[in-house]
C-alpha cells in the first residue's frame, strides 16, 4: 500500500482545468483503477466558468461564437488515445438556436454543468476539492512530491503532480505601458493598460470626453458595449439612442479595421480534403530539419498553399460557373506550382473575378496603402469597408470564405506540434477566424453614425506630449486627435517573466524555460513543463495560452479534431500513467 493517498492539484477551473478532469473521468478505467486519488482543484473563481466566464459579470457580454459551435466535448475527430465521450454543444444543451451568440453568463452555466458531469463520471475512489483561493507557489524536488502554497493558507497542499491551467495572465505594465501610466499620473490624465475588459474599472472615462483607444479586436468589443449599452444607451433598429453618459471613443489600431465579421451561414457539401499541402508529414519534414525552420520562409508558404486550396476546392466545385477550366485542371497545376507567383498567374488566368481570388495580405491588412484626406472622409470609408465585410461573411455566394475558416481550423491544428511561432500568426488567425459577430458589427456602424465611435485608421501612433495624448495614424496623414483618455484594449501579452502571478515567476525562477516571446515552454508530447536543458518536469505539467504549445485560444467547434481535446487527454493519461506507477512502486 502506497504510504499517502495521491493527490493532484489543478490550479485553474476555467474550460481547460475541467477539461483535464473530464479527460482524467474517461481514461481513469483503463489506466488507474482502484487506488484513489484526490483531486484538488484550485481557482478563486467558481469551478467550470472560472474567472472569464463567471456569473458575476454584465449580461451585455456575449460569446463570440454561434451557441452550434462552442463544444466542451470529444468526438472521433480528435486524434486521441482515450476514449471519445460525447456530449451536448452549448446549443444543444441550452435548447437555443444554434446560430445565437450566447452571453457569457449562459457558457458559465454550460461549463458548471459539464464540470458537474466530469466529477460524477470519475471513479468513486477519486474525490474532488474544491479550494476557493489562488495558488500563490509551487515547491518541491523533481523526483518528489510537490507542495502547492495557497494563499492565507500556513500549509501547502502536497501533491503528486501538479497541473497549471491559469488561462489569460495580468501582466505587469512594459516599459512603454509604465511611460503611458507615469505620463498619466503625472498630467492628470487617465491610462487603462491591457486587461480584461469585464474587470476594469470604466468610471474614470467621462461622459462626452474623447477617449483614445487602442486595438480593434474583441476586447474593444467589450469596451464600446460596457460604453454605450452598458451606461444606458439603446438600439432603435439601426439607430443608437445616446443616453449622453457615454465618452466618445476613438479606436485605431496596426489594422486599422475590426477583426473580419463572424461567418454568417452554414457549411453545406463536400468539405475540402484538408490536410493537403500542409499536414502531418509536413510538419515531421520541418520537425526533422537539423537546421530547424523558419515560419516566414519555411512553414508559411505551406500554409498559403494550404488555404489557398482550401478556398480553390469550395469555389471550383461550387461555383465552376465562376471559374475558366475544370478542377481536376486546376489542381494538378496548382498542386505542381511551387512557387507562390506562379500559383497567383494561374489563379488569375482561372478565376476572372479579383473578388474570387483569395488575397490574404489584403485581407490580413485591408488598409495597406490605403490614404485619406480627413477623418471626415476616412469615417465614411470605413463604415462602407464594414458594410462590404459584414455582406460578403453573411452571403453563401462566398462559401470559398468558409472553407478558408476550415482551413485555418487545419492549418492551427498542424501548427501546434512545432511549438509556438510567434505572435504574427495569432493576430492573422484571429483577424481572419475569431471576429465579432455581425450585429456587433451593426451595432459599430450605428454607433459611428451616432458619432459616439471614430475611427482613427491603420499603423495607430499614440505619443504622450504637451500634457495629453496625441493619435495619428498612417490612413490619414497629417492629421491628429488629442485626449485626456488612452485605453489599450487588449489582453496583456501572455508573458511568463512580466506575469503578475508570482506562481508562475516563480516557476521561471525556479529553472522553468520561457521561449523568445516570453511563453512557459512545454513538452508537445503531453504538456510537461520544461527546463532549460529541455528536460521535461515529471510532475509539472501546463495547459493553455501562456504556454508554447497554446491553441486556437476558442472553445473546440464540433467536429473539428480540437488540438486543445488532444493537449487535455494526453495530459490525463500522462498523469494517470505516472500514478500508476508511483502506486506500483509504493506496492512492490
Ligand atoms: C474576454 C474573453 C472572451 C472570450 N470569448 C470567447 C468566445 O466567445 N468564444 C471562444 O471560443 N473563446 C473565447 N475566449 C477564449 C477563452 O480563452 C477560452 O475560451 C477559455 O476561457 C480559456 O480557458 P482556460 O481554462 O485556459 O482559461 P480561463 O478561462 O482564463 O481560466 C483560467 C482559470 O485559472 C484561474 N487562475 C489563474 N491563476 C490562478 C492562480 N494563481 N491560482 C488559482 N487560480 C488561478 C483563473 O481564476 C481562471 O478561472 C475568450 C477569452 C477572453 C479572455
């Protein structure tokens, strides 16, 4: 008999710790029958909706995806050694429609309820605690059990594997952010560095000011709704009824656009054979290179290849009418064209409409080069780009799109296995795949109107001078807007070292490796936290954003091989296997 009982901690109960528990639920009979364990879940906030998806948050908030595609559960796509174990999406198990984008208090509800399910799918030999507090330390020797120190708590929890699943990290501010925030003290001015929308304290942005805001992606979603919603304004169909509470904001950013319009439309037919140019026994190729790679000169011209198939197949077999020779033509060359301007002469000379080719530098940055005399004018470009953008995702005659989305769902999921590369790649995902949903989109356009929103352009330049804040931006050159106001909205960089949680610095300190964008480095093979000799913690393991091996960053779409599934099972049964055998050993 072992001397203890074991015990695992899993600090974080978001979506990727009870993810962890479902996945340790359905492997426990094949590969841990008998011994026991307790399970020790650790997170302030309550257990399945964790921090991002907890009650206590405004009900204006929505889910960025259609209610159809959030999943929390396995199916035969996922490439896996555990058992699938199927369940509910979110629509399904809430009874709404599949294309409602749900607000995040209902996903809280969703994930309780699967956190409840995994618990009473475990064996009665494994019991669950729940410790409503943060996790502040981990200690202990590679080769023995670890000490978990909480906080307002004398004694560690002691533990024979530790799982971090800490999700989105508060950052301390960089140097550039430090500059703003003293600039701000200094003059009087208010300064919101990058957070978590729901939890920063708006009140300092006052009614009719002008507030310089920085980024255009789902965090400036929250932002505008908390800002007009949320302080009493209303929609009168597309018109914005002002409650004259709200700041008038001025957004900009690299892009100078928002993040592509959620697709608006189902997936018929035949989906396009991924992966093709792009699949695993690329990623081996690249893998083996003694050299190792590049991802500008290496990977991403598999990657367009890739899409561009994706896109090519849907439009040829769909639309021929569209097309000037046969797909069986069209793919032998295209498949035998290596070179990136070859396949764009025969794309030309096959697609007569420029709106049927797929151009991803234009989509990636619509505003390239773009030049306008006056904000004035620039309001109206845009909000004609926004319209074009929200027709086009809404309209099947484009379905080329979709198979775009799929093929990045393929492309995330090959890219996973050679760790992480870099932050380019995430930004260009997101832009293209996790955009707000469409009456977001509406609701931008008549907050423009209403002009309580501006836009300010593309290559954003925000300096602290003479007392305030000055915007200038490449799409209207010459021209600038002062404020008293900046908000950056944005999550803060998942970074290990500037982490304003000390369980992770002190990780870092403690010999765990960080790679060059500052993320925790972790074996691909099953999530164990590496040293700087790469050597693989055995009892340490992470999950999710802050690591190397993060995912798509979303919930799983059904059917959809979900790499975040796979990172969750091969973590349970590597932890499984170990107190296998940690039992096997305390017995013999
Ligand atoms: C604002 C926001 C909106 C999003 N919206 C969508 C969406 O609409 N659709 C979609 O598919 N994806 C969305 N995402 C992506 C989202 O990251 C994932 O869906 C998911 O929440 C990530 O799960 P996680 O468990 O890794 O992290 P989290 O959900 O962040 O959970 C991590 C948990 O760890 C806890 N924790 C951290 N440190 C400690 C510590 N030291 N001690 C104890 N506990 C700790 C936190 O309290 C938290 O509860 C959104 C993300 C954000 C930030």
């Amino acid at each position: 008999m072992s001397a203890h009982r074991p015990s695992v901690v899993i600090v974080g109960a978001g979506p990727r710790g009870i993810g962890l528990i479902e996945r340790i639920a359905a492997n426990a009979s094949e590969l841990y029958a008998g011994s026991g364990l307790d399970l020790h879940l650790v997170d302030p906030h309550p257990p399945g909706a964790g921090r991002i998806w907890r009650a206590a948050q405004s009900p204006l908030l929505w889910m960025n995806s259609h209610a159809e595609d959030v999943t929390m559960f396995t199916d035969e796509t996922v490439a896996m050694a555990g058992p699938v174990a199927e369940g509910p999406t979110l629509h399904e198990w809430a009874g709404i429609d599949g294309r409602t984008f749900a607000d995040r208090q209902l996903q809280g509800t969703y994930l309780r309820w699967f956190y409840e399910r995994a618990v009473a799918a475990l064996p009665p030999s494994v019991t669950v605690h729940h410790h409503p507090r943060r996790a502040l330390r981990v200690s202990g020797p590679r080769e023995g059990r670890q000490q978990v120190w909480l906080e307002d708590r004398p004694r560690p929890l002691l533990a024979d594997l530790v799982v971090l699943a800490l999700g989105h990290l508060d950052a301390e501010l960089d140097q550039e952010q430090g500059q703003l925030a003293a600039y701000a003290g200094e003059h009087g001015l208010v300064h919101l560095p990058p957070d978590f929308t729901a939890d920063s304290d708006l009140s300092p942005l006052a009614p009719g000011e002008p507030v310089l805001v920085r980024g255009f992606g789902l965090a400036f979603v929250d932002l505008m709704v908390l800002l007009t919603e949320g302080r009493g304004g209303r929609y009168d169909g597309d018109t914005y009824v002002p409650s004259g509470r709200e700041p008038v904001l001025y957004v900009g950013s690299r892009r100078g656009v928002p993040y592509h319009a959620k697709i608006g439309y189902d997936w018929t037919g035949e989906r396009p054979p991924l992966p093709r140019f792009f699949g695993p026994a690329e990623v081996d190729a690249l893998l083996a290179r003694p050299e190792g790679f590049d991802f500008r000169r290496d990977v991403w011209p598999l990657v367009e290849k890739e899409l561009g198939f994706a896109h090519y197949h849907r439009l040829f077999t769909v639309h021929p009418e569209r097309t000037a020779v046969d797909w069986s033509v069209f793919e032998e060359k295209y498949a035998a064209e290596g070179d990136p301007s070859g396949r764009a002469d025969l794309v030309a000379s096959a697609v007569p409409d420029p709106a049927d080719r797929l151009d991803l530098a234009a989509l990636d940055r619509p505003l390239e080069g773009v030049r306008y005399g006056s904000f004035e004018e620039f309001q109206e470009g845009l909000r004609g780009y926004v319209e074009g953008d929200l027709g086009r995702r809404h309209d099947r005659a484009y379905s080329p799109d979709l198979a775009v989305f799929l093929g990045l769902l393929s492309v995330y999921g090959q890219l996973v296995r050679l760790g992480d590369i870099g932050p380019w790649w995430h930004g260009f995902f997101s832009c293209l795949a996790s955009g707000p949903p469409g009456p977001r989109l509406r609701q931008m356009l008549a907050l423009s109107r209403a002009g309580v929103l501006k836009f300010l352009g593309a290559g954003l330049t925000v300096v602290a001078e003479d007392g305030v804040f000055r915007a200038s931006s490449a799409t209207v050159p010459g021209c600038s807007v002062e404020a008293r106001a900046l908000v950056e909205a944005r999550l803060p960089e998942p970074t290990v070292g500037r982490a304003r949680d000390p369980l992770l610095r002190e990780l870092h300190a403690d010999g765990a490796a960080e790679t060059p964008e500052g993320l925790l480095r972790v074996d691909p093979a099953d999530g164990r936290v590496l040293d700087r000799a790469g050597r693989p913690h055995p009892r340490r393991f992470a999950l999710g954003p802050y690591t190397d091996s993060r995912t798509p960053g979303a919930f799983t779409r059904p059917r959809t091989g979900g790499p975040a599934f796979r990172q969750n099972d091969a973590t349970a049964r590597a932890a499984l296997l170990f107190l296998r055998e940690l039992a096997g050993c305390a017995a013999a």
